[in-house]
C-alpha cells in the first residue's frame, strides 16, 4: 500500500473519503486529475496529482 501523499502514513484513523476531479486549465492537452482525500479532524485534504502515460 503506497503512503498518503505528504506523508509516511498509509492508514488514517479517522472518518475519510476521496474526490476525484479534472484539471480545468486552460491548456487542453493537459489532461490531469486531482486525487484529494479528505479527513476528519485536517485542516487541508492530501491531494495527488495523476497524469496520463
């Protein structure tokens, strides 16, 4: 199991869920998403960017 990102932790303790969404900028070829887990008690979600192969 690979760690959360920005951190060494690969559990969470705590109330969580995921969001995925699409890169909206302006650059179409750009085809990114944005993996951000959101946690009970965190001030900011851990947030992975994905790119495509």
């Amino acid at each position: 199991m690979l760690p959360f990102p920005g951190t060494q932790r690969r559990l969470l303790a705590a109330r969580n869920w995921l969001s995925l969404e699409p890169d909206l900028a302006w650059d179409t070829s750009r085809k990114r998403m944005w993996a951000n887990w959101h946690v009970e008690g965190e001030m900011e979600p851990f947030t992975k960017v994905i790119h495509p192969q």
